[in-house]
C-alpha cells in the first residue's frame, strides 16, 4: 500500500482532495463523451454528395463549362449538383464532359 499519512486529519484532507478531482475527472468524461456524440451525430447527419455536377460559367448568363461525377477532383469552383437526367440533357446539348472523371463514359456515352 502507499505511504499515507497516520492521522485522521490529514486522512480526511486527502479523502476530499481525491473527491473533488474525480468528481473533475467525471465532469471532463462526461464533455469528451458529448463531444464524440456530437461528432458521430454530425457525420451521420452530413448530406450526402450530388452524383453529378455542372461547373457554370463565371457569371449567371454564361453558359456550363462541363459535368462532372459528384466524387471528381477537378471540379471547379462555381458548381452544383444536378440529376442524372440533367447530366445526360447537358452533355447531349454539348456541355463538356471532365476529361478526369469522364462522365460521359459513366453515363454510358461512347466517345466518337
């Protein structure tokens, strides 16, 4: 056993300071479980990403500049999520398709 003091005293000093700084303990516990709750919550809870985007123009009158597939890298800037009758609309209009995710392919259009 520890080295604790032999009088009643001191005892009970020792048995109020282990107290109050479980009871900090526990407090601390109960922030960090709020946290990951929180945290788990917000994950869960995030929407999910558009299949397909259409990258616009710099200003509202000027015509897209590509679709893209929802998860691709090279995405610009200026984008929104879109269905996936309006990803086959545009490119059958002749918006460009990503040369990185190609969703034209994924679409099921054949290059020519």
């Amino acid at each position: 056993m520890t080295d604790l003091p032999p009088d009643l005293p001191r005892l009970r000093t020792l048995e109020t300071w282990l107290a109050l700084t479980l009871d900090q303990v526990r407090a601390a516990i109960r922030i960090a479980e709020q946290r990951e709750q929180e945290q788990q919550r917000a994950t869960r809870d995030r929407p999910q990403p558009p299949d397909w985007l259409l990258e616009t123009g710099l200003n509202r009158d000027s015509p897209p500049v590509q679709v893209h597939q929802g998860d691709c890298w090279n995405q610009g800037k200026r984008t929104r999520g879109i269905s996936l009758d309006e990803a086959r609309r545009a490119i059958t209009e002749g918006v460009k398709a990503c040369d990185v995710c190609r969703p034209d392919s994924a679409l099921g259009f054949l290059d020519s």
